[in-house]
C-alpha cells in the first residue's frame, strides 16, 4: 500500500486525477470503477478540465461506479447516474453508452447485482478502482457486517451513512434507506485501487482501515490485502 498525507484538498485532487489521467493516457480503453461523494469532486473537475485542453481523451473508456440509491431513476438530481452526468460525462467526451451506473430502480436489485458483476467480467475486470470512504468505513456502500459481501447486492444502509448524506438530500427523511453496491470481489479484483480520503473527519477512519485488523466491522480494511492499493489523505 501506498499512503500520500498531501497539504491540501486541491493536492488529493490533482494527484487522484494524475493517476486516473495516467491510466488512460497509458490505456486509452481503460475500464475505470469510479466512486460519487463530495471526496472526488475536484478528482473529476481536473479531469473535466484536461479533456477540454485535449490531454485526455475518454472516447474509448468504459466506467462502473460503484452504487447507486435505491428507488431513485436517473433523472433524479439526488440519484448517483445524475451526479456521474453532471459532473463528468457530460463534461467529459466519453460515449455515455461505455458508463454503467447499477440500477436501483430494477425490481431485483439481486438479480441487477449479479448481471452487473457480469457485465464487469465480460469487460475483463476494473483497471483502476476510485473509492472514498465513510465514516462507517464502507467502500461503495459496503456498510460494516458479520462477512465480506463479494457480489454486487442490495444494502441496508446503516444510521451514520444516513446523517452524513443528508446534507445532500435537505432533509434526512428523505435520504434512502437502501441502496445496490458493487461487492468486494469486483473492488479487490480491479488491478489497482485509488482510495481518497478528505478532512479531519476522516482521520480515525483510515487510520482504523489501513492500520487497524482486517474485519467486516471496517469494510475498508480489506484493502490491506489488495497487492496495488494507492491512499491519498488531506486532513
Ligand atoms: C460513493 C460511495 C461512498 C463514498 C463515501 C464518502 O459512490 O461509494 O462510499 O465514497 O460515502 O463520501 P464523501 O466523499 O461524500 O465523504
């Protein structure tokens, strides 16, 4: 594992752009997993901005993200396929039919979990996976649990996850309560993890993740087993 403590939210930025940019530069068909949240804002802004100048080019890649609210369609502004549109692809010039956002408004989020771990081994897994963290632990919405979930599945999310995501929402009633997550395995098999995690607040978190057991309890610490595992922090 590597673990950069940079100055700033503007430093994770450009260095978690860096590598993704770097990815796709060295791989122009880059499968990228790719993560919503507050943390990656400024990761896609620069990413945003170095496609208009032509040094990226994303006309080949091809995205997962790794969950999305359950219930919610994509036209709404609350909905992760929304921020992924808003914020990057319609920014970006990648052919929208090469992202994948799961679905949550399948009426199996079961059976959606499995077509879409699928559609990822059909892709030849993950290059390169960007995560955030929460103050749960969880990657993706892998919320703290008894096991590992592998597959990508319906989730419950847990109380915390709730309060931190209902400044989004203006009311936490309104927050969901469920959600699909893409599972460990798709997440420990892409070939390199890119976690980036941003404010005081996060501090006990990773540390907890990275220096701490390897547990469930903290969904997070099974990137300690990942072999090509980049943390960038600025707290
Ligand atoms: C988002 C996701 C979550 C977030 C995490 C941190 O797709 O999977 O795990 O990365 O909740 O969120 P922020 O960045 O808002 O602190």
């Amino acid at each position: 594992m590597k673990m950069f403590l940079v100055k700033n939210y503007e430093e994770l930025s450009r260095k978690a752009a860096g590598i993704l940019a770097a990815q796709v530069i060295s791989k122009p068909n880059s499968i990228l997993g790719l993560a919503t949240g507050s943390t990656p804002l400024g990761t896609y802004a620069n990413l945003v901005e170095w496609c208009k100048n032509g040094d990226v080019d994303f006309s080949n890649v091809t995205t997962f993200n790794l969950d999305e609210y359950a219930g919610l369609s994509e036209e709404n502004d609350q909905s992760y396929r929304y921020f992924m549109n808003t914020n990057l692809f319609d920014q970006i010039n990648i052919d929208k039919a090469k992202t994948h956002v799961p679905n949550g408004k399948a009426a199996d989020l079961t059976a959606e979990g499995l077509q879409y771990d699928q559609m990822i081994r059909e892709h030849g897994g993950i290059d390169i996976q960007l995560l955030g963290i929460g103050h749960s632990g969880h990657i993706g919405f892998n919320e703290p649990d008894d096991v590992f979930v592998g597959s990508t599945h319906p989730v419950t999310l847990v109380e915390q996850t709730i309060q931190a995501n209902a400044r989004f929402f203006g009311s936490i009633d309104k927050v969901p309560t469920m959600a699909i997550t893409m599972g460990m395995t798709s997440i420990m098999q892409a070939k390199k993890v890119l976690l980036i995690a941003n404010g005081q607040d996060k501090k006990e978190i990773v540390e907890k993740a990275f220096y701490g057991p390897i547990t469930p309890k903290v969904p997070a610490s099974i990137l300690q087993l990942h072999p090509d595992c980049t943390v960038i922090c600025s707290w």
